[in-house]
C-alpha cells in the first residue's frame, strides 16, 4: 500500500466487531501502511488493543478527514495531533478508551508543536466507558483549546 501514490481515499473495515486474535488484527494493519499522499482515512470494526504507529505519524501531511469506527478493543487513541492537515476527525464506539491524554495530541510531553493545526470538526460518539479528557500542554496562554 505505502507505493500506492495516487491512493487518496482508503477505508480498512474488518467483518465483524468481535477480533479473534488481537496481534493478528495489528500486524495486518502495521503491515498494510498508506502512501503518505492519503488525504482520507477511515477504520472500522478494528479488533487490536492498539493502533500501528504509522497511524498519527506526521509523515502523513495531507491526511484532512479521519474516520475511527467500531474499533471496540482499542485502549487508547492514536496520536492524530500532530496530523498537520486534518480538519475532521470522528471517533466512534471504542468502548474500552477511558481516558483522552496526551498521546492524543500526538506528543510524549516534550513537544511544543500545537496539535491539532486544522481541525474544524471533532465528534465522538457512544464512547460508553470514556471517564477522562487530559487537556492539552500546548505551552500557550489560551490551554485547551481543542
């Protein structure tokens, strides 16, 4: 897929939302990286406890809308901060996310890049054991501004 050049629009979507081998689920995904000329991405029913790490890289300068559906054992969410150009980001049914802290924002603390450059539109839906939002240290005046 990484050679696909002119692949802008790609969507993974397994067949069920009950994985049977979690492992299996992730490094299909790793395995399966975009081109970084992507512009939209969607996963659904995603059955790994995390994402690949090419997900959230900023590499992938021109993704602008990401979609993250159905992705039920998934514990965190990927760092999609430091995505230059998205400006919609929708996040749905993963259940087992308790907490949004700063790997959302795509750094590890010592970053003072500003996430989140373009988003105009963030939506989360039935997000059922979500507990916890850890703002943004963006190192600016105005805090969370997301």
């Amino acid at each position: 897929m990484k050679h696909k050049k002119d692949l802008k629009e790609l969507e993974f979507s397994w067949g069920a939302e009950d994985a049977d081998d979690y492992q299996k689920e992730k490094d299909v995904l790793d395995k399966l990286q975009p081109c970084v000329n992507l512009e939209k991405l969607t996963i659904k029913f995603y059955g790994g406890t995390n994402f690949p790490n090419w997900l959230g890289d900023s590499s992938f300068s021109n993704i602008q809308v990401m979609h993250l559906s159905y992705c039920s054992y998934c514990w965190s969410l990927p760092p999609v901060g430091r995505l230059p150009a998205l400006k919609q980001l929708c996040i749905r049914r993963m259940k087992f996310v308790k907490t949004i802290g700063v790997e959302f924002y795509g750094r590890n603390g010592a970053s003072l890049i500003q996430p989140f450059q373009s988003l105009e539109k963030l939506k989360f839906m039935e997000m059922a054991e979500w507990e916890e939002w850890v703002p943004s240290a963006s190192g600016d005046e105005y805090g969370v501004w997301v």
